[in-house]
C-alpha cells in the first residue's frame, strides 16, 4: 500500500509539472510563476519522506524483521501525500 501511494504521489507530480511547462498564463508557462513553483516544491517535498519510510519499511521486511509501526507509519505517510 505504501508503494502504491508514493506511485500515485509521484505520478500526480509529474503530471503536474508536465503542465505547467506546457500551459500558458500572462505571456509566459505557469512554471514560470513563483506561485506555482512553491506548490510544485510541497509536492515534491511531501512524495520524499513517504518514499524514505516505504523504503525503510520495506528494507525491515527483507531483513526478516518487520517492524509494524514502521510499516504502519509507511501506509498512513503514502496514502495521505497521495490524497493530498
């Protein structure tokens, strides 16, 4: 669940960025407003610490010690920078 998340998370963002370099506003690319460049960086900056838990999570799994908060704690980060 945790990888599907960070997938749907990451897909969403670059999606996004694909549009605002191809839309125009004000003679320019969206990608080009100071605006829009913050709301890019949340995103990205969201997707990072789900994948670091995922990958965390997932690494205590191949060692054959999961660690169920952790793996917990993955699920809830991914599924909410997914909603959001």
């Amino acid at each position: 669940m945790a990888a599907q998340g960070v997938g749907v998370a990451q897909g969403a963002l670059e999606m996004a960025m694909t549009h605002v370099k191809k839309r125009m506003a004000f003679g320019s690319p969206l990608s080009r407003l100071q605006g829009i460049q913050f709301m890019i960086a949340e995103m990205a900056t969201r997707i990072e610490p789900a994948r670091s838990l995922h990958w965390r999570a997932a690494s205590s799994v191949d060692r054959g010690k999961p660690d169920p908060t952790l793996i917990s704690m993955a699920k809830w980060k991914a599924g909410d920078t997914a909603d959001r």
